[in-house]
C-alpha cells in the first residue's frame, strides 16, 4: 500500500473513510456488513481509519469501536469533536458545531469511550466554530495531547489562513477537506499551506460523492435521505450537465486500464505524496477496486487531460447549499 507519512505516523497511501457506513448516504449498513467492509480493508493493508463524533451520532465510533478494538495496534485511528449530535430536549437529536474547550474535552472523552481505545491517533477539528477563536479550540486539543488522550491534532474544512494560526498554536498533523477532479478549491491556498507547514492533507470524497465513479447516473435512485439531494452541483439541470463530462473521463479510464474511480483516486495519489485519499465504501468489491488504485501511476500528459476535463470550471453547481457553505472556512473559486 505504498505508504505515506501523516504527521508522526507512517500509514497505508488510501485511508478508509468510514462514514458512509452510518451517516449522510441513506440508510446505515448492517452491524455485519460494516464488520466486514472494516475488516477487509484492515486484511488488505489499509492502516488509516477515520470517522467521528458526528457519523450517526457515535453509531460509526460504536461500529469501529467494537470491530477493531482487538486489533488496534495495528491501525492509526482518526475521529474528530466539535461537531456533534445534541439533544435539544425532545430527544431528538441534532447537529451542532460547537467549538468551546469543555465540549471538545467532554467530546473527546465520549468518543474514547465508545472506541474502546486509551488514546486516538489523529484528532480532528471537524469544524471552525467561528463564534470561538480557532486558537482557543486548538488549545484545548493541545491539552488533550499533553494529557494522553490523543496523540496528534488535525483540522477539517479549515482556510490556509486559519491553518497557519491554528499552526502556529499547535503543530497540526493534518487538514482535512473535500478534494477531487470535481473539487479543487484546495488548490487556491490550502494546498501551498500544507506544503509549507509540514502538515499532511487529508482528501475525503475523493471520488466526488460518487460521481467519479461513473455509475450514479439516476438521481432517483438516492434514499430519500441521502446528503447529496441538498448539494446544488447534484440538483437535477446541473447533475444533467455534470454527467456529460463522464463520457470522456471515462475513455481515459479505460485508456490506462483503470475503472473511473481508479483513475479519479489515482490522480490525487500522483498529485503528491503528501496528500492521503480516504475514499469511503459499503461494498467490499469497491473496496478492493479502490485500493487498486494505489499501483496506478499516470503520466503528466493523463494528468494535465484529465485536470482539463474536469475542474472548476466545467462542474456546474457549488459542493454545499448556501447554509452548509456558511459553515466552513475555506476558499472557492
């Protein structure tokens, strides 16, 4: 598996993104299927997992809590506070960002619990509370290493600005945010930060929510509570126009003996080594096609194709709706 340095860790080049198991994309799998997409992955050589207080809130820090508790020396384990379920009193729950330095240490303290594990490896801010200075949120994490409850800080969705102060806090390990052909906003700053800084960056949906996989082609399809129903670039005029971009970028893929996820996993894998795709899956076909991207290598004239085909410019629609936009911190084109 290639592997890529992350902060103090040397772990696998493809991280498993373990979200899709409980959260966002309709109905959460099976206790046992999760088992098994958890298992296989760790069987073929993934040593990053990543999930999080929010995904199913605690149901997936449950799910590979108990799964991987027995072989966690094995894996470098990735969460993130400081967005979470809440209970408004009617026993409903719902998401809230919450920055403050009690809630990520009471957070934290939840998460440790429900992974049956002393110490998470990677910590991320899942997101920038703006009502609360980024420095006082990364202090407390600062604390929580000294402490011995996690080991490394990282941040999600996050500017290249507010990396650098966050940085010059605590050295962050990681950022993490959405990247791929589709979504290039990293490239504005964040990426350049990273580099200078030292601090891995992390790309989740990094075969564009499905899109690059070159199979989602009816939205109907989607459970009636999948996350992408919100997301513009995915509403009905836009997807149409989106979806005449497949035909070429699927020629590509077949031209360098690769399915259209390969390709799209193999292009940030060939950006640089100092990026780390998580892509997430249910199914344990994906699974193994996905990790068979990590052997792909393309040269610069596919490369420079396939950024042509496929980027800012070309993708109609923005990644989030405009009250999912006001949440994050990062640059857009």
């Amino acid at each position: 598996m290639h592997p890529r340095q992350l902060g103090p860790f040397s772990v696998s080049a493809l991280g498993l993104g373990c979200m899709n198991l409980s959260h966002a994309y309709g109905a959460p799998v099976s206790p046992e299927q999760g088992e098994r997409v958890l298992l296989s992955a760790l069987d073929a050589g993934v040593t990053l997992f990543d999930t999080a207080s929010l995904y199913g809130f605690g149901a997936n820090e449950a799910l590979v809590g108990r799964v991987m508790k027995p072989h966690r020396q094995k894996f470098i384990l990735a969460s993130k506070c400081g967005m979470q379920g809440v209970d408004r009193g009617d026993g409903k729950l719902v998401r809230v960002i919450d920055g403050r330095p009690a809630t990520l240490r009471k957070t934290c303290e939840d998460s440790l619990r429900r992974l049956q594990t002393d110490v998470i490896d990677l910590y991320y801010l899942h997101r920038w509370d703006k009502t609360v200075p980024i420095e006082d949120s990364v202090g407390a994490l600062s604390d929580l290493v000294q402490r011995g409850h996690i080991r490394s800080i990282g941040l999600s969705e996050v500017s290249a600005a507010t990396l650098r102060k966050a940085h010059a806090v605590h050295p962050i390990a990681a950022l993490q945010t959405e990247y791929s052909l589709w979504t290039r906003n990293p490239e504005i700053a964040v990426l350049k930060a990273c580099e200078d800084l030292g601090v891995t960056f992390v790309a989740f949906s990094p075969v564009g929510r499905g899109f690059l996989c070159g199979d989602l082609i009816d939205l109907n399809a989607l459970d009636a509570q999948d996350v992408r129903r919100t997301m513009p670039r995915f509403a009905p005029e836009n997807y149409a126009a989106n979806l005449k971009l497949l035909p070429a970028f699927q020629k590509l893929a077949k031209e360098v003996g690769a399915t259209p996820s390969q390709l799209a996993l193999a292009w940030l894998l060939n950006k640089s080594k100092t990026i780390i795709p998580i892509p997430g899956t249910t199914s344990l076909s994906h699974l193994a096609e996905n990790l068979d991207a990590a052997d792909l290598r393309l040269s610069p004239q596919v490369m420079a194709a396939l950024e042509a085909l496929i980027n800012q410019n070309t993708v109609l629609g923005s990644r989030y709706n405009a009250q999912a936009n006001s949440e994050v911190d990062t640059e857009v084109f």
